[in-house]
C-alpha cells in the first residue's frame, strides 16, 4: 500500500538539487551501471576519513567451495550483489544503505559525518539512487522509500507486493517481496521488483518519481530478481543470479525475452548498447564475462574475468594475472593496447584519466593511457574492497568489513 506525506508536498515546492556531472548519483554511477566517471581525480590521494558500518549481513551465503561433477574450485557467486555497503554520492553528501542495522545513511562528504538516518524494517543492501533532491532505497522489508535527500525525511513509500507476509533470513525478518533491485530512473520514470523466489510471484513496477504513482504494476512469475537494474536506450535488464537477464519494455514494461546464455548479478551496458555479463553458470572453470550484441548475440568471451569497465570504446579487465586494456573492435585478434600485472580485482571503475582497482587489500589506480601505476593505498586491517564510486575530487571505497574510506588530493 502505497502511504502519501502531506512533506512531500511542502518538498514540491521547494528548488530541486541540481545534479553535477562529476555526482555518482546511483549504483555504479548511471543508468548503464558502466562504472564510468567524467571526474578528474589528482593523484596522490590521501585518506581524509573512515565510517565503519558494522559487517554487511549478506542476502546469501557463497557458492560452495568446489563443483565436484565439473571438476572447479573456487566456484564464482552468481549472487554476490551485496558485499560491501556500496556508496552514491550527490554534492556535499554521501549516502549508502546498511544491512548491518537496516538503514539508510547520509554523511557529510568533506568529514564523514553522520548528516541524517532512516531505518527500515530490514536489510537495505543497496545504495539509494538520488534524483531531483529524493533518495530511493529499497528495503527487504518489501517497500521501496522516497525520501528528501537533504533531510532524510519520508516522502512516501510503496510496498511492491499485495500482500505483508515476513519470512526468517540471517538473523531478520524480511519480506517474502524484498525490493533487492537498486532503484533506476531513467526518462523521469522509477523502476523497482519485488521478489525473492521463482514459485512466488515477482513484481516490476513503474513510477512517477515525484508522487509514487503507478504508472504500470506486472506481475511475473517463475524469476528471481535481484541486484541493479540497468537499462539500454528502450530496454530494461533485470538480472537474476542463477537464471538469465531479463528483458522489459521500458515504457510498457512488457516482458521481450532473455539473454539465455548469460547469468549472475554482474551487468553493465556499454555505450553501444552492448551487454557485459556473468555466466549462466558455474561449470565453466574459470570465471567468465560475455559480451552480447543488442540482439542477445554473444561477441565476446572474457576468460578468467570477473569484472570489467568500458569507456570510450575501450574494455578494462583483468585477465589471466594482469590488467588490460582491449580495443572492443580488436577484441576477436586479442589485440590489447596495454597489459600490467596487477592484483585480481573485486572492483574496477574509471576516471577521466584513471583505471581504479579495488582489490582484496587495498587499491591502485593506473593511467588509462599506458597503464602506468599513479597511486595505491593499502588498507591496514585488510579486506577486499568491491565498492568504489568517485564524486568531485574524492574517491570513496567501500570494502568487506564493512568500512567505508574518502580519498583526497
């Protein structure tokens, strides 16, 4: 059920934030979740401050140690979107949501301060999207919160399923419609699902950003949706783990089929309209991503990859013990542009200038250009960091302990 504040009309009447074009608004920055910044950052960067969090409490555990029937070890989660308390970040705030004490935070950008919280009735395991001054969190406890991004102050809020029923899960009662989807927003329209198993019923819905009304509500059956939504120019992605990537009308929210060869919760589209992906499953016997064309037609197969960035025509992965950077034309000759041989990464994301690697114990930036290292910082009490977003001259990075960092020049 959907609850209306009479604040949300005091907030129409009030200026919007205006959006930079060095924000990181939304997981992994934008609607492509491309990992992409136009921001320049000045190396060296120095530690300016630390939050730390508590440890995240994960949607699911790992994937089992070995596949004795395929022969692998060290199997890759298919379904490890929450690892870390990821960050986006809007002017002088920064924001995350925590399924360590199921809230939403706001932190001062220049101190880490504790600006405002929200708490929810279970695990927030995603960042909120800021859009038009509103943050947008989904909760497990099935509800999907609009709040005023500079308060923290409840707009409104809309339960995606029918119906309230709660379910044990890792030490909380969640909903058995959990909003585990990051909230996407793209032509001024909210995208957000509401599921958790196939032989339940899942949710996507559309909405009007500012008043929380429906534009269109589908029910889906037999799907597990779960990690960020993405979307091309007219198609909206939603991964599911151990199944195919979904595929949706963006104004219809009509169902157009899958991606059948592709799995896990790593997405990312390209600038061509190109698909990155995980596997569908786990018996390959090194990790894998795919490349696929518009049309759901595989073009590339990245071996030995469990994340990558494209900019600029260009595709950042670690392969075989170093990091490359591949012409995506060249891809089939194998033709890279630069090679350096760096630690495996948990994440990678990009800067006007920079390849930044988030890793299990520390991170490292190389220069686009020729792969040469600029900066790196190790984290004294280890962990592996899988977060990392930039907004003006900061770099935050976020890693498994729970820790949140700001890097400064």
């Amino acid at each position: 059920m959907r609850i209306l504040s009479f604040i949300l009309l005091i907030a129409a009447a009030l200026p919007s934030s205006t959006l930079r074009a060095d924000d990181w608004p939304t997981y992994r920055h934008d609607s492509r979740r491309s990992g992409v910044s136009a921001a320049t950052l000045k190396f060296p960067l120095s530690e300016s401050w630390q939050v730390k969090g508590g440890y995240p409490r994960q949607a699911w555990s790992g994937p089992a140690k070995w596949d004795a029937y395929s022969g692998n070890s060290g199997l890759q989660s298919m379904r490890n979107f929450d690892p870390c308390f990821y960050v986006t970040s809007v002017g002088n705030l920064v924001y995350f949501g925590s399924s360590h004490d199921n809230a939403v935070h706001a932190l001062d950008a220049e101190t880490g301060e504790e600006r405002w919280v929200f708490f929810t009735e279970a695990p927030v395991r995603l960042p909120p999207t800021i859009h038009d001054g509103v943050a947008f969190a989904g909760s497990d406890d099935g509800h999907l919160y609009a709040l005023d991004a500079r308060s923290g102050n409840l707009l409104w809020k809309d339960r995606g399923a029918p119906d309230d029923r709660r379910i044990p899960s890792n030490a909380s009662m969640i909903s058995l419609w959990p909003v585990r989807t990051a909230p996407l927003v793209v032509n001024n329209t909210l995208f957000f699902t509401a599921s958790l198993t196939p032989w339940e019923s899942s949710w996507l819905i559309a909405a009007n950003p500012e008043t929380g009304i429906r534009q269109f509500s589908q029910e889906i059956s037999n799907v597990t949706l779960q990690g960020a939504l993405l979307a091309t120019a007219d198609t909206l992605i939603a991964p599911q783990g151990r199944s195919a990537p979904l595929l949706y009308d963006l104004k219809t929210g009509k169902p157009s089929g899958a991606i059948g060869h592709a799995g896990g919760v790593f997405c990312l589209v390209t600038e061509d309209n190109q698909l990155i992906s995980g596997p569908k499953s786990q018996k390959a016997k090194d990790n894998q991503l795919f490349l696929t064309d518009a049309k759901g037609a595989r073009v590339a197969t990245f071996n030995d990859t469990s994340c990558a960035v494209v900019a600029n025509g260009i595709a950042y992965l670690h392969t075989r013990g170093s990091l490359k950077a591949v012409a995506l034309g060249k891809i089939k000759d194998e033709l890279s542009e630069w090679a350096v041989d760096t630690p495996p990464p948990s994440e990678l994301i990009v800067s006007s200038g920079a390849v930044i690697l988030g890793y299990d114990g520390g991170i490292k930036a190389y220069s686009r250009e020729n792969g040469s290292l600029l900066w790196e910082s190790l984290l004294p009490q280890g962990g592996a960091v899988h977060g990392l977003a930039i907004s003006g001259s900061m770099l935050y990075a976020s890693d498994s302990h729970g820790t949140i960092r700001a890097y400064a020049p």
